[in-house]
C-alpha cells in the first residue's frame, strides 16, 4: 500500500528532473551555438579585470562601489566575497585612474570619491579599511584556494557573511567553473537564502549582441537556481587607450541582482539614472522576463 502510494510522487518527480535536464541541455546547445558554453569564457580570453590589488581603485571600483553603495543605503547590510587572488597576474589592466579629475565621478558619490582617492595603496586589504562602506560591512578576503579544498572553502564564506542582507560576489571572470577566477553556480546557491540579494560581475563578450548575452544569462541563473526574480545594470564606460590620449575604448560592466525587492530595484534605477549622467557613461537596468 505504502509503496502503491509512493510510485506516482516519484514518477512525477523523475519526470520534473528530466524535463529540468532536457531543458539545461536545450540551453547549453544554444549557449555552444552562439560560442558561450562557458558565460566566463569569453572574458577570460579577453583578460578582463581581476579582483586582485593591481587593480585597486580602478574606474572599476569607482562603478561597482558606487553602485553597492547605493544598493545598501542605510539599512542594509553589505556583505563582500572579494574572491580574492593575491598574486599580480603580469598585465598592465588597472591604470584607469581618470575619475580622479572629473567632476561628475565626484559628484556621482562624494565620499566614494574621497576614499578611493586616498588610498594608502593600491591593495584590497586597503580598500577594506578605507571610509566607503556601509556601517556593519562584512568582508571575506580568504584567497580562492584549490578545487578540493572549495566546498569547506565556500562554506566558511556563507559563515563569514552569514548576517549580509546584499552579498556581493566579485570573482575575476563572473560565473563559471570551480577556477581561481570564478564564481560557481553552486557556490550561488549556497549563499542564497530568504530576504537576501546577491550581486556579481559579468563581462559581456562580443559572439552575440549584448541583448542576446544577457538573456542567455538571465535564462541561465533561472534554470540553475530556481529564481525569476534578476535585474541587471549594464554599464559602458570610455576610457583613454593609453595615457594623455584622445582615443578612447569601450569597458563593458554588467552587475546582476538576485533576488531583490522592491525597494532594491528602485534603488538601482535611480543610480542607473545618476551613472548615466556621468560623461561617456552609458547605464541601464534590464529585468529578466
């Protein structure tokens, strides 16, 4: 009896996991087709930024930070995965330090503005000790360590930033395998949980028009983790090819929300709207439907 009882709530269930496997396959087919097997790939070919000190109060930081910033308020806890890879990586990516000299970086965020300004150093250890974060910011700067070692790795991160209201993830190359540059899908869902956004990084690449990367992106996370509920703010920044120079190259910057409320959206339309007003800025907020 118990067992006539059980065999159709397992065939459905069965049924639910191969339609979710079917569906995953379909998705991954589509991603190959358009060269984004990886969502990472393409940025890690490219040499995109690295959350490593080299990299401290880049033109980067300026927008992410501002944008966190902005999220928190005053009533939310902020939480930072820095993901963090202490060695130099031998490029020469970092250098954008223009923001120091323009008017409307400053007006974007004064106090932002001073404490960057005035790092010490160029070091995340710096940036943690700087004046720019909400009161109660929580950090783990624990380096990515090797494969075997990163579930209890992670699992010490959920710990770490357990009482964060908004976590932001900010591995070098977004979301992808379990490397020392990215962020893992499973590493997501560990750190998801009621009442509680999270944001990362994702540098779009060029295989596909921006519009169709992102709504790989935002079909991804849907189906890996069980949410519709994503936002994500896509910015474009000019900045010089080199120093003193009047050309100028494009730096794409997508930040995606997870799970955000009301309240977190309306935020984030209003800092899109203020980003925009900076000059050769371009800032959007596009939501998953």
């Amino acid at each position: 009896m118990a067992g006539g009882a059980e065999a159709p709530h397992i065939a459905a269930a069965t049924a639910i996991a191969r339609q979710r496997r079917a569906k995953q396959l379909r998705f991954k087919r589509l991603c190959c087709r358009g060269g984004l097997c990886d969502l990472a790939d393409i940025a890690r070919r490219k040499g995109e930024y690295c959350m490593r000190d080299q990299y401290a109060g880049d033109v980067s930081d300026v927008i992410k930070f501002a944008f966190l910033r902005a999220l928190a308020g005053q009533d939310k806890t902020l939480g930072i995965a820095w993901y963090y890879a202490p060695s130099h990586d031998g490029r020469l990516d970092g250098r954008h330090l223009e923001w120091r000299d323009e008017k409307a970086w400053r007006a974007l965020d004064e106090e932002l503005h001073a404490g960057l300004a005035n790092l010490p150093e160029r070091s995340v250890a710096a940036l943690e000790q700087a004046m720019i974060w909400p009161e109660g910011t929580l950090f783990h700067r624990e380096p990515v360590p090797p494969r075997l070692e990163r579930h209890v790795w992670g699992m010490r991160k959920r710990h770490a930033l357990d009482a964060a209201d908004i976590l932001f993830l900010d591995p070098d190359n977004g979301i992808g395998g379990e490397t020392e540059k990215h962020a893992t899908l499973s590493e997501v869902r560990l750190l998801r949980k009621p009442g509680r956004a999270i944001v990362f990084i994702t540098f779009p690449g060029r295989n596909l028009t921006h519009d169709a990367l992102l709504q790989q992106l935002h079909e991804r996370l849907s189906i890996e983790t069980g949410t519709d509920n994503i936002a994500t703010l896509r910015t474009n920044v000019s900045v010089p090819r080199a120093p003193d120079s009047s050309s100028y190259v494009q730096r794409q910057r997508w930040f995606t929300i997870m799970d955000p409320d009301a309240d977190l959206i309306a935020r984030a339309h209003a800092f899109a709207t203020a980003l925009a007003n900076v000059p050769r800025v371009r800032a959007k907020l596009e939501r998953w439907t």
